[in-house]
C-alpha cells in the first residue's frame, strides 16, 4: 500500500513539473501576477543555469573524458586493438550471424534490435542541431574535439554495457532489467559500506532519467519536429502534434517488442537516407576537402574563438562544445542507451559492449562528421576564421537551419524539405528510444505495474511539446540529462575494475584459447542459466 501510495505521489509530482514549462503562460482573464510569474520562472532559470553550467561545465567534460581515456587504458584500447572483432561481431554480424538479427520467442530483443533502439534514441537531433551549434559557437575545431571525445567514449559505453549485461535481472514478466541503477545498486553497492550509497544513487539516476524522458526524449523532440513542418510545409503545429502523439501512442503502449519491432524498420532507413544525403554534398564538393579538415585542425588549437575574441578563449569554445556536442549526440557516459542494450538476448556482456562501441562510432564518427562537412563545405562558414555567415538571402541563420540551408544551396528547396524529413525521423526515432529509457526508471522507481500511468503521460505531453514555444522546458531537459553522468560515472569508476577483469576473462577465451569460465553475470543463477544457454 505505502508503494503504490509513493507512486501515485510521485507521479502527480511528475505531472506538476512537465506541465510548469508548458502551462506556465496565463490564460486571458485570469488575475495573475505577471511580475511574479516572471520573477519565478526567471528564478528558476537562473538555478537552472547555475546547475547546468556544472553538469554540462568544463570539470564534468574533464570527468567525461578521464573515465574514457581510463576504460581505454584498462582494456588495452580495445577499441584499436580489437577493430576488426568488433566489427566483424557487431555490423558484420547482421550479414552472416541469424543469432543477431532473429527474433526470439521470449521477452528479450534481438542484438540487432537493441542497437537500432539505441540509434534511435542517439541518433537525433543532435546529429543535426547539435553539430551546427558547436560549429557557431566553438568554430571547426569543435568537430576535432567531438572527435577525440567519441574516441574514448567508445569505451566508455562499452563499459556500461557490459556492466548492464552483466548486472541485469528479469523482473516477474520474464523480461531483462538493466541499466546503471542496477549496477549502482547491485554492484557498488556490493562493496563494504557502499549499500546506501548505491542504493541512493540509483534512486537519483532513475529520478533524472524519468524526468529527462519527458524532456529531452520527448517534449524537445517532438518542438523540433512540429517547427521543421510549419517552416518547411506549413503544418500546423496542433496538427503535427497530434498525428505524432497517435503514431507514438500505437508503438509506445506496445512496450519494448513492438518499439524494437519499429525501431529496426525505421532506424537503417533514417540513417541510411542521411548518409546518402551527405555523401551527395561530400563527393560534390570533394575539392574542399582538404580546405575543410584543414579549418576543423586548425581550429582546435587556435588561439582565439571564430570570428576573432580573447587569447586562449577559442580552444576553450572549441573543446568545450565539441565534447559536449559530442556526448549529447552520442550519450556515451549519460548511462541512457544501456537501459535497452540490457535486454538483448546476447549471454556475453563483451559481446554487448561492442554493440556500444559501433553505437558511438555509427553516431558521432559518421553521422556527425558528415553533417560537419556539409556545413563547412557548403561557403556559410568562413575557413579561414571560422566565423559563421550572419545570414543567408535575408534569413538569420541559427544552429536549427544551418544544416538546412547547407543543403538548399545545393538541392534548393529539396534540401530543405530533405532536412526537415530527416529531423523528423530523427526525432520521432528518439522519442521511441526515450519512452523505454523511461519506463525502465519508472519501473524501478515505482513499480513494474505502475509503468502503464507513465506510458500515458509520456504519449499525452507528445502533444504538449508540438505547441509549447520556446521556453523553459530545452533548458530544464538539458540539465536533467546531463544530471544523469554524475552517478552513472561514479557507478563506472567504482566498477571499472570489474569490466577490465570481463574483458580480459572475453579476450582470453576468445583469443588464447583460455580454457577458463566466462564471466556472464554478478549472479550464480543467471550465469548458471546462461552458460546453460546454446547460441
């Protein structure tokens, strides 16, 4: 009874903060303070800020980077040194391996189904929006720090999968439950005198993931689409968003089967198209090629910011927002894609940290680097010093029309629309990723029966997010995103031992020939299941 009473509550509670930013413009005739309202809401921002420019501030990027650069020592840079493996038992796999691709019988997804949910979720606007910010801000040298950033944080979501793998439960439906509030729980908390701690951390990394769903896994997304539709198309909003909250409510309700089922469908299609899209514009305009990485190399190291500015503060801005750009596209150290990752049927938690390995490199050092050609082959960005362009036939540009009008010079008005299809499905794509990231919080916050009241909420402020304006709510979703690195990072640390220990337990079985017992999970019965298993 305590337990169902402490989820309603909190959902209630849930209610109140996603429907502030949404509902906090008074209706005519009502008698409300204005100066109040705006005093508050402006309170709240300030705050917001105050906690952002911390979790997204240059200390958690630092902090992002060493837990990469730690995981890639501890694995003897596995991500080098093992490419064509990786490889090979990821993308190669989907070719010549049914065990990847088929569908099972039981409540688990298939490898290939939890990375294409994964993409999903990753692969968004970000790839778009994300990428034209950091080059206005922080110049071309901010793609060579997305770069390096991407580089560790290979292994950095390797480690979280294989700690996923290997942490993971069935909860009473027979599906897998994992994530970092299992390893935080079960894992660092295991350790003498850290119970508590875990126990607390994983309630906090759940907290931040549900409240994020909301955000930056819906409200935000479904913004970008309804704005691309009125602007390219001419749609209303309310139109866009209630169409978009029907089609996510058909998949969402359906639990995790049916979103991988979708995801499969329309993740290799969204990605492929924008591949094709990019490589169009890369091969057309190939003779800028060594004028383009030229900038992005140059301005990693450049002394000033683009456009001119303070000694030194230009490879602060470029490192800054290429790395934060970076792990928002990516999410590797965020703890969000392990959540669907854990309920693939692979038995082998190395297995599962290559899929996270290709996740960021199919993200960031492909979809990302091509957008950033685009970009800066395109004549709206000015090589030599960096500078973006202010404006393009009468219109300002902004981070969300650069990459559209880098492909209007070229395509013209299909360019255009070509964008806007893509941001669509992007986000679409994203908003079904995000709703099991949330579900799986729910679950472990409040219940595995009380999931269906977040389900239903997740789908009605789906329409919400198609007509709120710019507010508030990017700003809150920002920051509860990034809240979720801190104890997931912790989790990682303080485990890091373990994924080195599964690592070389996998490399030695795999290429030694090491006649000793895998390492598949924290739990006697469920290694005891999984060795059991044939594949």
């Amino acid at each position: 009874m305590k337990k169902k009473l402490t989820g309603t509550l909190l959902i209630l509670l849930l209610i109140l903060l996603c429907a502030v930013p949404v509902c906090a413009q008074p209706a005519a005739g009502i008698a409300i303070a204005e100066e109040e309202t705006g005093g508050f809401l402006n309170g709240v921002a300030a705050a917001n800020d105050a906690v952002n420019n911390v979790v997204w501030g240059v200390p958690a990027l630092i902090l992002l980077a060493f837990v990469g650069i730690l995981m890639t020592c501890l694995t003897k840079v596995f991500q080098v040194t093992h490419i064509g493996h990786w490889f090979k038992k990821t993308i190669g796999a989907v070719f010549s391996d049914k065990n990847v691709t088929g569908h099972t019988a039981d409540k688990s997804i298939s490898q290939f189904q939890s990375l294409c949910t994964a993409l999903a979720a990753t692969v968004g606007t970000g790839n778009i929006v994300g990428v034209s910010g950091a080059i206005m801000v922080g110049g071309p040298g901010a793609v060579f720090w997305m770069w390096v950033i991407a580089f560790f944080g290979m292994m950095t979501n390797f480690s979280e999968n294989v700690l996923g793998i290997f942490y993971r439960r069935k909860n009473s439906k027979g599906e897998w439950a994992g994530g970092a509030m299992y390893y935080l729980r079960d894992g660092l908390g295991s350790y003498k005198g850290f119970k508590t701690v875990g126990k607390v951390l994983a309630w906090l990394f759940s907290l931040f993931c549900l409240i994020a769903s909301f955000g930056i896994g819906n409200m935000t997304q479904v913004n970008s689409i309804s704005g691309n539709m009125e602007t390219v198309f001419h749609v209303p909003t309310w139109v866009t968003g209630a169409v978009v909250m029907i089609m996510v409510g058909l998949v969402v309700v359906g639990g995790l089967k049916r979103i991988a089922s979708v995801t499969e469908k329309i993740v290799p299609i969204m990605v492929i198209l924008y591949i094709v899209g990019t490589l169009v514009i890369f091969f057309t305009n190939i003779s800028k090629f060594g004028d383009v990485f030229g900038s992005i190399f140059k301005g990693a190291f450049a002394a000033k910011a683009a456009g001119g500015g303070i000694i030194g503060y230009g490879i602060k801005l470029a490192i800054e927002q290429g790395m934060k750009r970076g792990v928002f596209s990516n999410e590797a150290g965020l703890g969000s894609s392990v959540m669907v990752h854990s309920s693939s049927n692979v038995k082998e938690p190395v297995r599962q940290g290559m899929w996270g390995i290709f996740e960021v490199f199919a993200d960031t050092i492909i979809v990302c680097s091509l957008t950033a050609f685009t970009v800066l082959s395109s004549g709206l960005v000015d090589l030599s010093t960096g500078a973006t362009v202010a404006e393009f036939n009468g219109v300002a540009l902004t981070k969300a029309n650069l990459v559209s009008t880098a492909f209007s010079i070229r395509f013209g008005f299909v360019g255009s629309a070509f964008v806007a299809i893509s941001v669509m499905l992007f986000a679409f794509s994203t908003v079904l990723g995000w709703s099991h990231y949330g579900t799986t919080a729910a679950e472990y916050l409040i219940g595995e029966k009380n999931t269906i009241a977040y389900r239903v909420l997740f789908v009605l402020l789906v329409f919400g997010g198609a007509v709120m304006g710019d507010n508030l709510a990017w700003e809150l979703a920002d920051t509860f995103n990034g809240l979720m690195m801190i104890p997931n990072l912790i989790g990682v640390i303080a485990l890091s031992g373990i994924v080195m220990k599964i690592t070389k337990n996998y490399v030695d079985r795999t290429f030694h020939g090491s006649d000793v017992q895998p390492m598949l999970s924290a739990f006697p019965d469920i290694q005891k299941e999984q060795e059991e298993r044939e594949d």
